[in-house]
C-alpha cells in the first residue's frame, strides 16, 4: 500500500487550504481513513478521521474548521482546512486507521507540509 499526500503550502492566518491523500494498492472503500499531523519534536496526533460508511470524526482542536471527505472512485481522502491557525502548521500524513491508536500502513510516506503565518 502506498501513500502520497499532497497540497500543503504556505499560507496567512485565517487562510483555507485543501489536502490530498491519494491511497493505492488498498481497499480503500472498506476500511477508516484518518488525516494526522505532526510538528518537529512531537508525536503524530489525528486531526479527523472518516469511517467506511462515511461518518466524520474530529480532534477538538479542529472540530468546525477542517473537514474530511473522501472520493471512492479515486481512492482519495481530503482534508479541507479553514481559518487556518499558525498552531496548525505542521506536516501532515494520511492513513487508515485501526481504531485504539493504531494504524494499518507501515510507511507513512513523506506527508505534505502545511505552513500557517501569523
């Protein structure tokens, strides 16, 4: 299974940015994906989460900011981020998630980078 997150950049405070997580080799319309992020010296933390049937999860740090979205047909999953904090820069990582913490893909690949200025 391979991951290539894509469509990070830099952007003001207040600003709106969507990502892009392209899933192959998976069975992609069957399983939990998950958006994560991650800053220099920290964990990777999830941000949202959308299940197989379709249903949203969010951290409440981005809870009615960023919404997750998926296209089945193009084994995508999406995140689209608005009023963009600078506490929201960071890298950021898909992968499908297993529930409890754990998640199912090894390599996380290289992420995209999301820079936020105040």
């Amino acid at each position: 299974v391979q991951l290539q997150a894509f469509g990070g950049g830099l952007v003001q405070a207040g600003g709106s940015l969507r990502i892009s997580c392209v899933v192959s080799g998976s069975d992609f319309s069957q399983n939990n994906w998950a958006w994560y992020r991650r800053t220099p010296g920290t964990r990777r933390d999830m941000v949202a989460l959308i299940t197989s049937r379709g249903v949203a999860h969010y951290a409440d740090s981005v809870k009615g900011r960023f919404t997750i979205s998926r296209d089945v047909a193009k084994n995508t999953v999406y995140l689209q981020m608005n009023s963009l904090k600078p506490e929201d820069t960071a890298v950021y990582y898909c992968n499908e998630d297993l529930g409890r913490g754990r998640t199912a893909i090894a390599s996380w690949g290289q992420g995209t980078k999301v820079t936020v200025s105040s």
